[in-house]
C-alpha cells in the first residue's frame, strides 16, 4: 500500500494526543515530522507533551519548535486552567526521563526541506493555530504550491456556537495568519466545531483502550478520560468526550470516513470588532465568490473508533 506523505503541525493537548496516536499507528500514513505552534498552551509546554507522547509510544520523529506567538496579535493564553490542564495534557504522569529531543532546526526549516524532499506532494494536518503554516506559505510560496497537496485543519465553524458566533479557538488565537492561509489558493478541508461536536467518542468506549493491554491504550484511555471530565467542567457538557484534532487525521487516512461537506467561501475578517478572528462561511453560496474550503458537517464515528483502536494496537 503506498503510503501518504503527511507532515503534522500540533499544540498538545489531549486532542492533539490522540490525533498523533492516530496518525503514527496507522499504516497507510508516512508521517515526515512534527512541529509545535503555541496554541493550547505555551510553545515549551506543547513540545515537551509533543516529545512525551512520541517517548511513551515508542516512536521516533523529528520534532521542531515553531512560533511562539501569533505573528501580530498578543499571545493572552494562560497556563494555569482551561480544558487541557496546566500542564496541557493533564491526567497521566510521564516518565521523568525522555531521550528524544527537540530538533535544533526552526519549525518552518523542517517543514520546507520535507517538502523539498517528497517525491509526491505532501498533505499538511495543522491541529493548532496556523501560524508556523501562515509562515511557511509567506517563506515559500512556490514551494507550498508545488509541493502541498492539500490542508486537512481543525479549526473553524460554520454554523456551530461555543462562545461566540463563528469563532474557533485555532483561526481566532492568530487570525492574521488564518488569512493567510485560507487565501493561499491551497485546498483545504476545514473539520471545524461543526463535526467535531458531533464526532463524540463514547465514554465507555475510553475504557475499552485501557483494556487493549498496551502502554499507548492506558495513555490515551487515561488522558481522554480526564480531557472528558475537564472539557465538561470549562465548556458547555457534552454527552462523550470530544477529539477534535482527531477528525483532521482520518479525514486523511480515509476520506470515506466524511459523511457530508460542502465547498464554500469561507473569510477571516481581520478589522476590530465582534467578528475579528471568525470563519464567515458563505454556506449560502450568496457573495458570489469562488469556494476556498471544504466545510466538513458529518462523519462515521464508528469508523473513527475503529481507526482509534488499530492505531493503539499499533503502538507500544
């Protein structure tokens, strides 16, 4: 089976956990490197989770640090409450001794010699802010569009309201590059808090990883759990535990896996207001401007489980 070239850009977080899990148990995906933005937590933070999760799993990538803030708003993300915990990944004691090690190349070195490198066009999975790719495209415009096949994000929303209408935590933390990114001319397929909160994983389904009898199955058993918990304590309670990142990585394993979608114009508004930072998404078709996004609306949770658990199989 060939194998999709990807390269994952991530702030783990408990999502972001499972969507490395995913991606790196899974054989049909060659995952080239990983690089950390700050996002859910500051960039030192999100790398040490990045190198534990990798350590405890038993896998060995290339991990690169990226931006440490956006590229023009101010970085206001605290590091001592939300969902994630203070730590980021809350809910499970990594051993205090790791051996791998941060790369000593930048984040956006890393990701254009992999593009360099590729024989075949790579496909991108951002599951943070889209700083590090706002930056790569700006670095290396001819390159990104040689070279990337397409952008599979978390981030956005369409229809779906957490705290303010459509604002999402990725697009909003570093709008500016948001804009950048969505106006690149790259496709792009945009799994938003519209299918996220509709992909639930069961909470009984969360024991059954613990049951697979692995290191990597009582990790993420033990880290959804207390995202679960956490999530419902910060956000409006849901009935499962919500893995957003994870929705990015098997719509690239399989895109069948997407039930319903639709391209539409979506736009960043940059200008200060209530709007600033938000996914406006013509699902009307009414601006008459060509679609630059795919909106995901549905998916096959039990096919997600399913890709869930042969990954943690997979792993150590």
């Amino acid at each position: 089976m060939k194998k999709i070239p990807v390269l994952i850009d991530c702030d783990p977080g408990h999502d972001d956990m499972l969507a490395l899990v995913l991606a790196l148990g899974n054989e049909r995906l060659d995952v080239k490197a990983i690089t950390n933005v700050a996002g859910n937590k500051k960039i030192e933070k999100v790398v040490r989770n990045t190198l534990n999760i990798l350590n405890y799993c038993g896998v060995e990538k290339e991990v690169a640090a990226g931006a440490h803030c956006p590229l023009v708003r101010e970085y206001k993300r605290l590091d001592t409450d939300g969902a994630h915990g203070v730590s980021g990944l809350d809910g499970f004691d990594f051993p205090k001794e790791n051996p791998l090690r941060c790369s000593s190349r930048p984040a956006i070195e890393v990701m254009a010699d992999a593009l360099r490198k590729s024989e075949e066009k790579v496909t991108m999975i951002t599951t943070g802010p889209l700083t590090n790719m706002g930056l790569l495209i700006r670095a290396f415009p001819e390159l990104c569009r040689e070279k990337i096949e397409k952008i599979s994000m978390m981030g956005g929303t369409c229809h779906y309201i957490l705290t303010k209408p459509f604002m999402e935590f990725n697009v909003f933390l570093d709008a500016e590059a948001s804009k950048i990114v969505f106006e690149s001319g790259i496709p792009i397929t945009m799994f938003g808090y519209d299918v996220t909160y509709r992909t639930l994983l069961p909470l009984s389904y969360l024991k059954q990883l613990d049951e697979v009898g692995n290191r990597t199955g009582h990790m993420v058993s033990s880290l959804l759990q207390t995202f679960a918990r956490l999530h419902n304590q910060v956000w409006p309670s849901v009935d499962g535990c919500p893995v957003h990142d994870a929705c990015a990585v098997a719509g690239v394993i399989d895109p069948g896996i997407v039930t319903r979608s639709e391209k539409m114009y979506v736009e960043i508004p940059l200008e200060a207001g209530d709007l600033s930072g938000a996914t406006i998404c013509d699902y009307a078709h009414r601006s008459g401007k060509t679609a630059n996004v795919e909106v995901v609306f549905e998916m096959d949770r039990e096919m997600l489980q399913d890709m869930v658990m042969a990954s943690v199989k997979a792993l150590s």
